[in-house]
C-alpha cells in the first residue's frame, strides 16, 4: 500500500492533505474550547449550530465553487484555498461573539468546499493505475482516521505548552505546511468541459451523479456509513459517561477502538478489491453497519459496546475507502471534478440527516430507541443502494473463480 508514496507528486498532495488534516483537527478541539470559554455550558448548542452550519454550506457550495474554479491551474487554486483557509483561522483568537464564530465557520467551509473535490479529483489523474489509485483511497482513509486519534493529543499536548490562541496558530501552520507542499509539485492540467457555465457545469455534476446507478447505490451506502457514525460520534459520551457511569477516559478509549476498526478494515480494503467488485465489499460494509446498530439495542455494558464499535468502525470503512474509484470510474476527466463535488456535497446531506437523527433522538428517546431507529434506516440504505446498484455478473464470478483457484 505504501509503494504509491514513491510518486514524488502524490507524496507531496498526501502529506499535504495530512498536514491539512492536522490543522483541522486541532481547530476542532480548539473551537469546542473557545465555545465553553465564551457560553460555557450552552457551548453544546454552539458546536451544534456551527456542525450544521458547515454542513450547508459543503451541500450548498461545493458543486457551485468547484464548477467555478476548474478553469483555473490546479496548482494555484488548491494553493489558494488553503491559503484562504490559514487566513481564516488566523481571525478566530480575535473573537468575542457566537455570531463572529459562525461567521468564520461559514467562511472556512466555503474554502473547504472548493479545496476537498479538488484535491480528491487530482489524484486519479496522478495514479492513472486503479490499483495504485485503490491503495492511494486506503491511505487516505487511514490518515483520516488517523488524524480523529492524533489531533486531540496534539491539543492536549500544545495546550501544556500554549494558551488556547496557540491552538489556532498551529492550525494555521498546518494549513501553510499543506499549502507549501501543494506548491512545490506540478500538477496535472484540468481539462473542463468547453461551452457550459457555472451553474451549468455545477447542476451537470448532481445530474451526472444522480443519473449513474453505481453512484446512486453509492450514495445509498454511504447514508448507511453516516447512520453508524453518527451514532459512534453523537452518544458515545452519553452511553459511557451517563448510562455506565463511566470516566472521560472511557469515552476516548471507545472512540480510537472505533477509529482502530475502520484502520484496519481500510488497510485490509486493497487486498479485498483485488479479489472481489467494489459493490461486494461495499454492501458487507453496509450490512456491518446495519448489523452493529441493530445489535446496539442490546448493548448492556461497556465490555459489549467495545467490540460493537470496532465493527462499526470496520464496516464504515468499507464503505467508504472504496467510493472514490466508482466516482473516478463513472467520470470522463473533463467531469470528473464537479462529480466529486456532487459527491462531497451528496455525502455531507447525508451525515447531516444522520447527525440531526442520532442527536434529536439520543436527547428524546434514549439510546435503545436511538440505536433501533439509525438501524432502521442504515437498513433502508443497504437494501436501496443494493437495489439500485446493477450486479456486475461477469466481474464477481471472476473473482469467485479467482479465490477458488488459488484455494
């Protein structure tokens, strides 16, 4: 998996888009401490409003910023937008309202939306090979994942040594590290589709995606991702904390068994391609998502939810390290940066609805309810996406009669 980081120019985007990582993932923790510093305990509401903030803005912007921003040289465009995104952050020690944050919140996400598919779309035209472009998926997983664990003990550990204004200039340095890497390779050309405007360019991407059955089953799935993380991400806390009893400490050490699932089931992804269709790994990643959930109704103690979330966490990144090879696949290059845009934008939809339920429900319902209603609908999406999404007959029996061989 590793020998993709030979390619000096997908190097430097990893790293980059690590580093990036890094500096959001300290902000993160960095604005959650502001908010208490500012409201104290209704900071909940405030990361609330902030989460569905960014989320609105990705679903609203991103196909429309993107489509913008193709005619433009890769190069200058992702460097400019994390540049935006360093400018951004650079303002937040200097807030002294809730308006001000959301404010911000809005103005960082608008660059994130143009940044992200961007970036996402370069790589294929990078590692042209599937394979190395299936390995390049996995270690992206596996960074993302990385950087749940690694940010907060990179807080905890600037915050010992820097007041809370720190924090906020380490994530600007993330940024410009991101940036400077971007900068210091030479990227493919984006080759966009002559005669069409920017609305016209945005609207073909959500009509190209929505219009493709694979993509269609995809995003089926990716809901069916969403329900089980939302649930791991929302109520975590209230489980450990308020139905066990339980320390902080506890909650962490749940959350990184969750991220240590989806790393090792996004590192085992390449290999499992090479023997079986995407769709096939894909629906067993839903169908452990949709399993975990509904067995979480049962979930009497600690000892249980600990095992329950590491298959959560495995089958989320089943689903999703695959998915950009389908969006790659089903684009020409001429397209293929506004698909992803519709992909991004489709995708936060989807975690949007997921957070909104795992929340509303986990206050009003309580957790068992909670648990039974995300199953319910990770269950809709699973047997939608595999629904929608055509068998590739001549494909599967291929790989069946693969693993029989080497059998």
């Amino acid at each position: 998996m590793l020998s993709v980081l030979s390619n000096p120019t997908f190097r430097a985007c990893y790293l980059a888009q690590v580093a990036s990582l890094v500096g959001a993932g300290v902000a993160t923790v960095a604005l959650g401490l502001m908010a208490f510093e500012l409201v104290g305990s209704a900071a909940g509401a405030v990361l609330g409003t902030a989460l569905a903030l960014k989320t609105l803005t990705t679903v609203g912007f991103s196909s429309f910023i993107t489509a913008t921003l193709e005619r433009f040289p890769r190069r200058r465009v992702l460097v400019g937008l994390e540049l935006m995104r360093g400018a951004v952050m650079l303002t937040f020690p200097f807030v002294t309202e809730i308006w001000q944050i959301y404010l911000l919140i809005v103005l960082l996400h608008t660059a994130s939306a143009g940044l992200v598919p961007s970036l996402r779309a370069t790589i294929p035209d990078i590692l042209p090979d599937e394979r190395d472009y299936t390995r390049a998926l996995a270690l992206t997983q596996l960074s993302y994942d990385m950087e749940t664990v690694a940010s907060p003990l990179l807080a905890l550990l600037l915050l010992s040594l820097v007041p809370l204004d720190g924090l906020f200039i380490a994530a600007v340095a993330g940024f410009l590290v991101s940036a400077a890497l971007i900068a210091s390779v030479s990227l493919p050309a984006q080759n966009p589709a002559a005669g069409f405007g920017v609305r016209a360019r945005a609207v073909k991407g959500l009509r190209l995606y929505l219009g493709t059955p694979m993509l269609r089953g995809l995003l089926a799935l990716t809901f069916c991702a969403a329900t089980a993380s939302a649930m791991v991400l929302v109520n975590t806390v209230v489980l450990v904390q308020s139905e066990f009893g339980l320390e902080p400490q506890a909650t962490v050490l749940a959350l990184t068994v969750f991220g240590v699932g989806s790393m090792m089931a996004a590192g085992l992804t390449p290999s499992l391609l090479d023997r079986f269709p995407e769709r096939v790994v894909m629906v067993a990643g839903a169908c452990l998502c949709a399993g975990g959930l509904t067995a979480g109704a049962a979930v009497d103690g600690y000892a249980t939810m600990l095992p329950l979330w590491f298959v959560l966490g495995s089958g989320y990144a089943l689903i999703l390290t695959p998915g950009g090879k389908l969006v790659a696949r089903a684009a020409v290059s001429s397209d293929r940066s506004v698909l992803f845009a519709a992909q991004f934008a489709l995708g936060h939809a989807c975690w949007f609805v997921a957070y909104l339920t795992a929340g509303m429900a986990g206050a009003t319902a309580g957790i068992v309810f909670t648990f039974l209603i995300l199953a319910a609908m990770a269950v809709g999406g699973l047997l939608l996406g595999a629904r929608i999404w055509p068998v590739d007959r001549t494909a599967l029996a291929a790989a069946v009669g693969a693993d029989r061989r080497e059998r």
